[in-house]
C-alpha cells in the first residue's frame, strides 16, 4: 500500500484493516462454497414446521365456511400457510363426476 503522508500508526491501523477485511472475504468465500458443495450434496427434505394435527384443524375450519385469514388467526399460523395447506388438499382430491345430461 503507497505511503499518503500520514502518521506511521494510522498507516499501520489501514493495512491493518485491508488485511483484515481481506482475510474476512476469503473466509465468507469459503463458506459460502463449502454451503453450497453441502446443499448440492444433501437432498434432505424440510420438515414441516407445524405439527400435522394444526393442518388437520385448519381444512375442516376452512371447508365449514370460515376465510383463510380468520382461521389462520385462531390457530396462531399465517394464513399463507393455511392457504398453501388448502391448495395442497384440493389438488388430492378427485375430479367431480360430471352427468351425461348438462342443462344448457
């Protein structure tokens, strides 16, 4: 580093820092390689975060008529949750029969 004509302390102290804060950046690559070498590696799914018994509550509540904000306020959940939870349930479900005879 190129000597700007200040004391030797606060020179001292600038290396110092560029040193440090170069250290700091190869250790912040480092792991974020040796994080990424891990994730690729391990396909482990996440488990839920709540228990299956809230998801059981949730459904029936909201199939009786109760909206998703207002049932995800009684059980203490956000109610993107119970949204996804309801998305989830309805795409198990079979396709409704439909009659030969169609009213028109």
């Amino acid at each position: 580093m190129a000597k700007i004509g200040i004391c030797s302390t606060v020179q001292n102290v600038i290396e110092q820092n560029a040193k440090t804060e170069l250290e700091r950046r190869e250790v912040a690559a480092n792991d974020i390689a040796a994080c990424s070498a891990k994730s690729s590696t391990q396909q482990t799914p996440k488990p839920w975060k709540y228990l299956e018994e809230v998801r059981q509550k949730a459904i029936p509540i909201y199939v009786d008529g109760m909206n998703l904000r207002r049932v995800a306020r009684q059980l203490g959940i956000h109610h993107r949750t119970v949204s996804l939870w309801v998305k989830a349930c309805a795409a198990q479900l079979p396709d409704p029969p439909v009659s030969d005879k169609v009213k028109e």
